[in-house]
C-alpha cells in the first residue's frame, strides 16, 4: 500500500508541476526570464550597498579591487597588444604623479579629455580620477567653436589632447585655451605650440608608484565623477553630471545581462560615449573581464576580430548592427563565439536578419540617456523591444530602481499610441541635471504633474506600449513631426521604407515648404550596390503601408549616409538643406500623384511647388 501511495503522490506531484509549467509558459510566458532578471537586479542592488560598507565609492576604487584580485588579468587588448590590470594601475599612477607634480591642480577641477580610442584614454582618465579631477569627455569630431564652448561650459582648468586628435587643433584654438588660463597637455613627445605641456616625456621622469590615497577619496557617493557630453542635436551640446553612484550602478549592466567574468568585451565605440566608458570599461573591471578596445568600430574587421580574439560580447549603438548586415554574406558569418550583444537603437527588421544570418546572439536592447540615471532593459528577446513592464519591474518600482514610470497621458498608452516618457525625480533615481546650464536643467523638469510638488524628468522621447506590456521606442519628440495636423513618427516611415528591396539605408526627417504650416517628410536613401531607384513601385509600396500624411513627399538618393560618431542619422543637416535641387547636387526625387511615381524632381517642378501651383 505504501508504495502505491508514493507513487500515487509522486504522479500527482508531477502532474502538477507540469500542469504549472504549461499554465506559465501560456499565461506568463516570460516568467522565468523575469525571475532571472529580477534576481540579478537584487544581487546588484545588494552589491552597491556591500560596496558602500566596504569604502568602495567611486569606480577607481573598485579598479584597485579588482587589481588587487587579478593583477596578471588582462585588461586590454589593443591593436595585439596586451595590458593587465597592474599595466594599467602603474601607468594611470604615472599620470596621476605627472599632474602631481607638473599640474599646478587641485582636487575637485575639471580636466578635459580629448582624445581618440586607446589604453592611453583610459590611462589618462584614471590617473586624473586618482588625484580627485572630475574628467569631461569631449567629442572628438567636434570643431574649435564647439569645443571652446564645452571646455568653458564645464570650466575646465586643463585639456589633455590625444596625439590622434592633434591635427585637427588650430592654433586659435589653443592661444584661446591659454589666454583663459586653460593649461593644455598633449600626448605626444614634442609640441608645435609654445606654452603647451607634453604628457609622455613627463610619465618616464615620474614614479608609478600611487598616489595618496586622501587625494582620490570619495565622501559622498553623490559628488561628480565625469562630465560627459550630450550629442548636440538641438544646438550645442550638453554636459551631464555623471555622479560616482551612476558609475558604479552603470558598471553593473553586463551582470544584468548575464555577463561573468571570463568573458571577452568588444568594444568598438568611442570611449567618449557613456555606453563605451561606463557600460563597457567600467563593466570589465566590475566582472574582472577583458575588454578588446578597438580604434574605431570597422563593419568589414568586426567578425575577424570577434574570432581572432574569441570575443563573446560586444557594445552597439545606432546603426552598427545595419552596418554589419550590410557587409558580403560570408559562410563564415554565424561561426564565432559572441552570445551576447548590449545596446540601443536597433531597428527590429535589423534585429531580425541580424539573427538569422549571425546565429542566435542574444540582444539586450536598452533604453536610456546620458543624463537621466534610469532606464529599460529587454532581457526576453522580444524583437523591437526596449523592455518589459512586468510583474518584477513593478516589484523593482516599490524597491526604488525603477521610479515610478508614468507615460503623459497614460490611456495612450493603452490603446497602443505613443506617450511621452517621464520618470519621477527621487533620492533614488536622482537628475544631477548639466553643468553651468541652469536653465537647461530647469528645462528637463516637469513640476506638479500628478500631485503637488512632484517633480518629473522629461525624457523627450515617445513610447508605446503593446498589449502585452512590452515598451517600445516610437521616436524623439524632435524628431517627430507635424504634418496636415498629424504627428509623423521618423522611425516607423523609416521601417516601412526600409523593407524594399533596393534600401539598404534610410534617414526620414522633415522639411519646411513655403506657406504650409508643420513640415512635409522627406527620405535620403542609400541604394543597395546594382540597384537604381524605381519610383513606380517606390509610390505604390508607401501608398499600400503609410497613411498619405507620412508618406515622404521628396527623396534624396546618397552615396553613404551621414551619421553621428554614436551611429545616428544625422537630421537637422539634411533638413536644413531642404529640397532645393540649387543646393542639393545629388538626385532628388518628387512623389507626383497624377503619375503615381516618384519623378526627377526638376527645378521647375520645385519652383511650382514653391509658389504652390502644384500642391502638396
């Protein structure tokens, strides 16, 4: 009797397990992927706390951890060349003592950074850190006006320039730098500038050994770490204030991923950009990983480097992943070892062929900024997505990660149409706001939205959310335009578009058209190598999926796209360059209705269009 009983309770035991199994996966199909991630949000929670009992504040407190762990690790791979984590200690303490007693500095100045990929970035960034600097990256692409303007902006008392960066310094420049009593530093062993510091030849002259140790120490884990840049796409850029709190945080987004410590990190973007320094670079010394830092991200040497390297994760933003499908189909394309890919702005047609033709990687798109401290991650594969809002990220809410995510006008959301992103201002999910920009901070803050004296930070982005609570990216509200009194979401044209057979690339942005309120859309195209634009099936395919106010009235054919250093498209160029076959050299097209095409769009027709003869 008793073992039938045991096996009477064994089958039902069993049959119940099953029966919640089947129920999980039809109800809650992403049960499991949510336990893991809202287990992995707690471990890293706990962390920042046990970091804070132990003195560890700042991310050059836990780099020393970590070399003390792992001294003979590697750290960096450059160009073939090997640094370990000690490398990188004793060379970053070389710079820390040539500031020391070279700088005329203190503790708490800001210090410049203008330098391209390369161990010495970093070697220059952690050496100031250990001396207490706050460290501004600056952008290597921008010229002497904008560059003046960020330098002043985060009153910065130095400017290290990167030997790679050196010719395109004008003179001007620097006389201005000096005469504002902007002590500039270059990487390189002589200077063709008078009164104008060399950095290597000091760093042999000085010891590696650190520092003391009160010259680094961090108080309060609020203070600023590094000033990093905004892009700039709505006038000069920003400087957000990155607090040593967010740096450590942000170190801790590979562990969310399911990243540990004997992966290879490929690192392809400008270590200017957040996702590069504080994803990536803080991310290896968290898990004690290696990080291949590239030069600059190259489609064609992407996969040979992944191989040669035996990398399993990379960093994309923008564009890159378009970048790497648009390369030769190669039998080798799936054979590596790469299982993880972090980052944001991937299109969901890309995220598709991506997949099928690199194997199964799995993508954690991310939603997030440089300024604003909280975000989305999608952990569940769930193509086109930037995150779920499930169970446990509302658990994560009343545990104050996730603060209070509200959408403006929060019923769109449910009918599935776009709403503006706002996030609640906290203790916990703090605004540090930018530097020597009140009114630009002021500016990001919604007040009394819900109930007196709450305060909001606009986010300037339009989400959506489907019926299964996954959120999506929809657009910039800049980018978004207005049109015969309807919004035009960029992206979604940008989809549609993108699906033809001769696209390999498209940028939708809108111009203005003399005497019509909003803006008309407009697409640049890159066609794909042997095909030519057709516009009969190009007028029939935006008929038969956009509505006639988000079909682009003009199209501009391009050789190669113009894009951001972060692999964005580039916009508020091309719309300011408008529709004007007097300005514009390449091909440009008109969607004609009484020939259902897209005809060469001549100057007469644009003069007509300009008088308004012909009628948009």
């Amino acid at each position: 009797l008793a073992p039938s009983m045991l096996c009477t309770w064994i089958s039902t035991v069993a049959g119940g397990i099953v029966v919640l199994c089947v129920s999980l996966k039809i109800f809650l199909p992403y049960f499991w992927a949510d336990l893991i991630y809202f287990l992995r949000w707690k471990r890293s929670k706990a962390t920042v706390k046990k970091w804070a009992k132990n003195g560890i504040l700042s991310i050059i407190d836990l780099f020393r951890q970590t070399v003390e762990k792992n001294p003979h690790k590697p750290f960096l791979i450059y160009e073939g060349t090997v640094y370990t984590y000690q490398d990188v200690d004793r060379r970053s303490n070389s710079v820390a003592q040539a500031f020391l007693h070279y700088g005329m500095l203190k503790k708490g100045d800001t210090v410049a950074l203008l330098m391209g990929n390369g161990p010495d970035f970093i070697h220059v960034w952690f050496g100031l850190a250990k001396l207490g600097f706050i460290v501004a990256f600056l952008n290597i692409n921008i010229r002497s006006r904008s560059l003046l303007h960020c330098i002043d902006t985060c009153a910065a008392k130095a400017l290290v320039i990167g030997e790679d960066c050196l010719g395109s310094i004008e003179t001007e420049f620097i006389l201005n730098l000096l005469e504002n009593n902007v002590a500039v530093w270059l990487m390189s062993a002589s200077s063709p500038f008078q009164h104008v510091h060399t950095l290597p030849d000091k760093l042999d002259k000085v010891p590696d050994n650190p520092v003391p140790s009160h010259l680094r120490a961090v108080t309060d884990t609020r203070n600023t770490a590094l000033h990093i840049f905004t892009s700039g796409s709505t006038g000069f850029p920003k400087a957000a204030i990155i607090t040593h709190r967010r740096t450590l945080v942000a170190s801790l987004a590979l562990t969310q991923c399911g990243a540990v410590s004997q992966d290879i990190i490929y690192v392809t973007l400008p270590l200017y950009h957040i996702s590069a320094s504080l994803l990536g670079i803080s991310g290896c010394i968290q898990l004690g990983a290696t990080c291949v830092l590239k030069k600059k991200f190259s489609a064609r040497q992407f996969w040979n480097d992944c191989r040669k390297y035996n990398v399993t994760m990379f960093l994309y933003i923008g564009e890159l992943c378009r970048y790497l499908c648009n390369q030769p189909y190669k039998e080798e394309d799936s054979v590596h070892e790469v299982r993880i890919a972090l980052g944001n702005g991937i299109r969901p047609s890309v995220w598709k062929e991506f997949l099928m033709r690199f194997g199964p990687v799995k993508i954690f798109e991310f939603y997030g900024s440089t300024e604003g401290s909280l975000g989305f991650l999608n952990y569940t594969n769930k193509i086109g997505a930037v995150g779920p809002h499930s169970i446990y990220v509302y658990l994560s809410l009343s545990l104050s990660i996730y603060i209070y995510v509200y959408i403006c006008f929060p019923f769109s959301w449910l009918a599935g149409k776009p709403g503006l992103l706002v996030f609640q201002v906290t203790e916990d999910g703090p605004f540090s706001g930018y530097v020597g920009n009140k009114e630009a901070s002021e500016k990001k803050l919604l007040r009394n939205v819900f109930v007196e004296g709450d305060v909001y930070l606009d986010t300037g982005d339009l989400l959506v959310m489907d019926e299964n609570g996954f959120l999506y990216f929809t657009d910039r509200v800049g980018d978004t335009f207005r049109w015969k009194g309807e919004n035009v979401a960029t992206l979604e044209v940008a989809e549609i578009i993108g699906m033809m057979d001769f696209v390999q690339e498209v940028n939708v942005y809108g111009v203005s058209v003399k005497n019509y309120e909003g803006r008309t859309g407009m697409a640049a195209i890159v066609l794909k190598r042997y095909h030519n634009f057709n516009g009969e099936r190009f007028y029939k395919h935006v008929e038969d999926f956009l509505p006639s106010y988000a079909q682009p009235r003009f199209v501009r054919i391009m050789d190669v796209m113009q894009i951001t250093a972060t692999f964005k498209h580039q916009k508020m160029h091309l719309a300011n360059e408008g529709f004007n076959p007097e300005i514009i050299s390449e091909p440009l097209y008109f969607m004609y209705e009484p020939a259902r095409s897209y005809i060469p769009l001549t100057r007469e027709i644009y003069q007509k269009v300009v008088s308004g003869e012909i009628r948009l």
